[in-house]
C-alpha cells in the first residue's frame, strides 16, 4: 500500500485526501502549518497529521507527495519532494513564474519518480472522449475554437477573500485560479496556445482587487481561439467548442457530455456521461496519479504540459498589464 503525504489541508487538499483515501490503495497523512485546521482535519479523516514537512520527514518515507500550498511554494516543496525519494502530485498552477522551473525539472529527472500536475480536466471522461474524437482525424483539422466559462465564485468559494486567491503573488485571479483550467484543458486537445491579447479586470468581487472578469484572442499555432470567462455570474458553465474543417465538437462540463456535428447535420449527435460526483472525477485522478506512480500510462498533465499553460498565464497578465499581444515561446 502507498504512503502519500497530503502538504496542506486547505479545501482542496482535504478534497485530495479524502479522494486519495476513497481509492482503498494507499495510507495517506497530511501536513498543515495551521494547527487548528490540521487537527480538525486529521480527526475528520482518521489521518497522521504534521504541523511542518520537517517533522513529517523525521525518520518516515512517504512514496508520494500530494502538493496543495499555495502556488508560490509548489516547486521549492517538489524539489524536496524530488531529494526525498517521492512521487509527485502538483496542484495547479504550476508556479507563478517560470524562475524555479530548471532546477525543479532537473531535480524531477534525477528522482526518476513519477510526477503529474492536478489540473483535473483530465479526469473528466467526456474531455477525454473529445480528443479521442479529435485525434481520430474524422472531422479534419482544427482551425477555430472557443470557450465560455464561468460561475459565481463566492458560493462555491466562500472564503476568496481570506485565501491564495487575493494575490497574484500566491495564484490568485482568474487566470491563474480558473481560466487556466480551460486553457490546460484546451491545450490538450489541440495544442499548446502561442500567442495571447488579454483584457481582463475587476469587476464584481467584492473584497478582492485581482481580476474576476478575462477576455482572450489566441492562437493555438494555426488555430485562432477565444476565451471569455467571469466569477460572479449567475450559471456554473464551461463550454468549449472546436470547429474543424468537416464538423464541430462541442464540451459541456456542467452537462458532463460532449457532442459533435458533422457539416450539413442540423443537430448535435450528444455523448452523455453517466452523472459523477465531483469527488468521483479527483478519486478518479487519484487512481490515475497511483497507476502512473505503478508504471502505467495514464492522461495526467504532464510536468512539461504544465510549464506550457504556465507561461500562458504569465503572458495572460502580462497582456492584461501592457495591453499588448504576447508571443508565447
């Protein structure tokens, strides 16, 4: 049985740990430096818990770190990660500068153990059913996509404004906290985005000054593509479209469906999943982070796949500051 160390029990790292937990395949513990959420959430789950990696570290090996801090403390803890001997799963954003991204990769590489980085789309089964599609070849080349997404971020993120969210120091915003989702999510299906023009602002959330509010013109090399997304609206949606030279493909995360139509169809041929959970879609990636960690194949975001929606989320910022059209190397 695995040994996985949860590092920070904020929401998203309880959700791992429970998720982790749910597989039945590994003993999981957890690592807080708020000792009063760490205690209510190592007795809420059952689980060792550590006030600090270094007192978690002393004279135990865990096979696997699970890295849930905030985005700014994500590679200097892979890299110990990496010297400790563990496997390694990253939330997303990977970082919030590409400073630290040479000496991760060469700390990872000299491990040699498995790392993936925890942008879930991945684990949506009517994404991958999608770029199945798309990789078959049956509609022809990609040439434009778009995607619509947004919800009311204060419902299902109570505590934004007492949270990593409220910097872009520590992954705040939109684009590094949600937008980069969809651009990850995008770049797997057609490719990595090479060009950015952002505007972006703050429009609605109260108690917060980052961005709620992104509209983007790419290109993805010769696929031009679109992103508008908003954290104050009133539906919970993410749309993606990709229209090819013979058809369209449609996504629907909300509806868990994805749907196509071939040119001179009237209607969408839909492929619904059957309904899952949220926590179903993160036990699902934790299967996948622990068959990968096995030897086997698996569709997570790659450390490198992760680098690349990275520098789309500097550039994004970058655009929305200067105003300018960003190339994205």
């Amino acid at each position: 049985m695995h040994s996985i160390l949860i590092i920070g029990c904020g929401s998203i790292g309880e959700r791992h740990l429970r998720c982790f937990q749910t597989t039945g395949r590994c003993a999981v513990s957890v690592c807080d430096a708020n000792a009063k959420l760490l205690a209510e959430v190592s007795q809420r789950y059952n689980a060792p818990g550590f006030t600090s990696l270094k007192e978690a570290l002393a004279g135990r090996h865990f096979d696997a770190f699970v890295i849930c801090t905030p985005a700014h403390t994500h590679l200097a803890i892979a890299r110990e990660g990496a010297a400790h001997g563990a496997a390694l799963l990253i939330e997303k954003p990977l970082a919030v500068t590409l400073d630290e991204i040479a000496a991760t990769r060469s700390a990872i590489a000299s491990s040699a153990r498995f790392t993936a980085v925890a942008y879930v789309f991945h684990s949506f089964p009517w994404v991958a059913a999608a770029r199945d599609f798309l990789q078959r070849g049956t509609f022809g080349r990609p040439l434009h996509a778009s995607v619509n997404a947004g919800q009311h971020f204060p419902t299902f993120r109570p505590a934004y404004r007492e949270i990593y969210y409220t910097r872009h120091a520590t992954g705040g915003g939109a684009i590094q906290d949600a937008l980069t989702h969809l651009v990850n999510a995008m770049e797997w299906l057609i490719g990595p985005m090479t060009r950015v023009f952002c505007d972006a602002a703050h429009q609605r959330l109260d108690g917060v000054t980052v961005e709620d509010t992104v509209n983007i013109t790419a290109r993805h090399g010769s696929v031009l593509a679109s992103y508008a997304m908003t954290q104050f609206q009133a539906p919970n949606e993410a749309t993606m479209q990709i229209h090819c030279e013979h058809g369209s493909i449609r996504i629907e995360s909300p509806a868990q469906r994805w749907g196509s139509m071939k040119l001179g169809d009237q209607d969408w041929t839909w492929h619904p999943t059957a309904p899952l959970e949220r926590d179903e879609l993160f036990t699902a990636q934790a299967n996948a982070f622990l068959d990968g960690m096995e030897g086997q194949a698996t569709a997570l975001c790659t450390f490198d796949e992760a680098v690349q929606t990275l520098r789309f989320n500097c550039a994004a910022l970058e655009s929305a500051a200067t105003g300018l059209p960003i190339d994205i190397s």
